[in-house]
C-alpha cells in the first residue's frame, strides 16, 4: 500500500447514543490506536458526520479534516471528500452504523477500484448481524489485527 487514508465515519453523539457505552468506549479506544498509527506512517485522516447527529464523540482523536453533511448514507457522497480521496489507493474505514454508512462506503469504495481495509473491532452497529455487512467482509475483516500484532507492524508490505 502506497497511499492511504483513514475515514472514520460518523462517530458522533447522535449515533453512539444507540450503543452501549461499555462497547462504544472499546471501539473509540481502538480507532484512536489506529489514528495515532496512522498519524505516524503520514496517513490521511478524514472524519465524516451525518447531518443533524450532534459533535463528534470527544474521547476520539482528532487529527484531520472533517467533511460533514453526507446527502446519503455512504462517504463518497460528499463532494469534496471524494475529490480529497482520489489521491489514495487504499482506505481504511472505521465508525458508526457499519451497516449502513460504512457498508454503503465500502461498497463505493470497492467499485472506484479502491483496495479497502476495515475490522469489526473499530465499528459499531446497533444492527449488529446485519446480512449486508458479510458480503463485503471477505475483503475487508481482519486488518486491525494486522496493523496491531506487533509493535513494527508495516502495513506497506502487506
């Protein structure tokens, strides 16, 4: 992987008060292991929110820019994050409503050619079992393991 982005999506007050706050604190801390990776390797790192569903959750990091207002359900809905996103290949999605948001973006993602990375340990879903979410995870489980297995972990030569 060359270019990489990190979009963490919706994660804000209005989504997480559907979760419990046990499991949203678990996700949260392991999104912000992944930000802080992805900080240090000079990722991207972009945020989204749904329109009218409050701040961002503050025990999140925050250390990109934040594109809000989908028009729908998926990232690439929002005009200027989907220019922004042309200069990655592969994108790594986190957040809330996995499957909805996050299916509908992986899915888009998928389709542009992306290569896409996602973990069910850094998304939430108060939907959780959805049928939706398995046809794309063949292609998208498991990287948070990867990215954390070790502490030189270099997801460049995975």
């Amino acid at each position: 992987m060359s270019n990489v982005a990190v979009i963490v999506m919706d994660m804000q007050d209005g989504y997480l008060d559907i979760v419990s706050k046990d499991e949203a604190s678990s996700v949260i801390a392991k999104q912000n292991e992944v930000i802080n990776y992805a900080k240090s390797r000079g990722w991207g790192i972009f945020y989204t929110k749904g329109k009218g569903r409050g701040e961002l959750d503050e025990r999140l990091i925050i250390e990109g820019e934040i594109f809000g207002d989908k028009t729908d359900g998926s990232a690439f809905s929002i005009p200027t994050l989907a220019e922004t996103l042309k200069q990655f290949d592969t994108l790594v999605f986190m957040g809330c409503y996995k499957s909805v948001c996050v299916f509908h973006s992986i899915r888009d993602a998928l389709n542009k050619g992306y290569e896409v990375l996602a973990s069910d340990e850094t998304l939430l879903d108060p939907r959780d079992g959805v049928d939706d979410v398995d046809k794309v995870k063949a292609k998208v489980n498991g990287f948070y393991e990867l990215l954390m297995e070790k502490e030189n972990t270099n997801l460049i030569d995975l």
